[in-house]
C-alpha cells in the first residue's frame, strides 16, 4: 500500500495517513511511503490524492495511547533527510499500539535510531543558526536585501526560518539552500524552490550575481507560508 504525502516535511500528511493505515491495522511492512517533492507543493497539502478510495473515518482509539513524547520526536525526525524515516516513524507508531512496553525499553534499536536522527536534526539547527552569515545587496529597496546561502545537511529550511525572522525583525533577507529557499519580506515569510550548488553564488560574488541566484527561486515561483504568523522552531 502506499501512502503519499505532500512535501519532504509533510508532518500533518503524515499523522492523517498513519491514523488511517492504523485504523485499518496495515503492518508496516506493507506500507510503502512517498514524498513529493517540497518546492512543487505545499507542505501542508492534503495527502488524499486522486483515486485515493480509502475512507478516512476510522477510529481514533489506537493512535490516542501514543505518548506526547513521541509526537515531539516525530516533528523532529521528519526534517531528517532519510528516506526511511516515516517508515521508520509508522513502524515505531505500530509498536507503540501493539507494544505498550516499548515506550520504557531505553535500549530498543529502533528508537535509538529515531532518537539519533532527532539529534542531528538538531544540530543541523544548531549549526544553521551559528555559522549562516547574511550579505546586504542593493536591489533598488530599502531596506537592502540580506541574502545567504547555506547547505544544510537535513530539511529543515522551514523549520529555522522562524528564528531568523525573530533575529532579524522588520528586516528584507532571503536564505538560498539546494532544496528549499525563504525570504521575509519584513513581515511574512515565503519559500520557493531550492538554488542547485552549480548555482550557488560565491561569498565575493558581485550584487548582481547574488540578485541572479535569489530571483530565479524566490520571484516568480515563491509562495506564502502556510500560517500568517511564525511558528516556533524545534528545540535545539
């Protein structure tokens, strides 16, 4: 069976298709999971697809014992770049469900391996937040532009662009990474699709090299935040 979500974070997408698969008492192995990917749609797209018949009326009951703590792992383990990690997430889920004692096991291979995903998520975070430098350009607007590249090891554009909205406020910046991109306008944020490493502007680049790279990803194909207002990020 496969189960489609909407981006390479689709953490709501995913809670729906687990709560449904569950409903049905679909074993993980027969689940094979596919992302689209993030700079074609929105992360909080609805995963029912076309030609998707299953009924999502389905008890609630099961997924209602899952620990509080798992949910926070799973907002972390999905900005992971493994391709294996909502399989790994259902398949933690379906234990939980099945296995009540697995939530004390501190040793069990599978939550290790989620929680060690959880915490170089974190330090990708961590690291993004240190080390990114932002360089002013002149684009005829005051105030000047503040753009950036950065290559991040995980997914997690959307996740730290909060932070730098909350840094940075009332300020024009734009974030260029090879999967996903962000720019605040001053008050709300917008992404677009990722600039290739091939394209990536040099840190002496000239203004005009830096304005090449940030129109091609965040002119015309940007689009608006799911939310008005900036959420938190998760914890680093």
């Amino acid at each position: 069976m496969e189960a489609r979500l909407g981006s390479e974070t689709d953490l709501a997408g995913f809670r729906e298709e687990a709560r449904v698969l569950l409903g049905q008492q679909v074993p993980p192995e027969a689940v094979h999971w596919q992302t689209a990917q993030a700079q074609n749609s929105n992360r909080f797209a609805d995963p029912a697809m076309p030609g998707d018949s299953r009924p999502r009326d389905v008890p609630k009951a099961a997924s209602a014992i899952v620990p509080a703590s798992f949910l926070r792992l799973c907002e972390v383990v999905v900005l992971h770049h493994n391709p294996e990690r909502f399989a790994l997430l259902y398949r933690l889920l379906w234990r939980l469900v099945h296995e009540p004692g697995l939530r004390n096991d501190p040793v069990d291979a599978d939550m290790l391996h989620a929680h060690q995903m959880a915490q170089a998520v974190r330090r990708d975070l961590h690291k993004m937040k240190a080390l990114l430098r932002f360089r002013s350009i002149d684009d005829g607007q005051v105030p000047p532009l503040q753009t950036a590249w950065f290559d991040p090891a995980h997914h997690i554009v959307e996740a730290v662009a909060p932070w730098f909205v909350k840094r940075m406020p009332q300020a024009r910046w734009a974030i260029l990474t090879p999967d996903r991109s962000v720019e605040c306008d001053g008050r709300r944020l917008h992404f677009g699709p990722g600039l290739p490493r091939t394209c990536a502007p040099a840190s002496d680049a000239s203004d005009d090299a830096w304005l090449a790279g940030y129109r091609s990803v965040l002119t015309t194909q940007r689009e608006p935040a799911p939310q008005d207002e900036a959420t938190g990020t998760p914890s680093s």
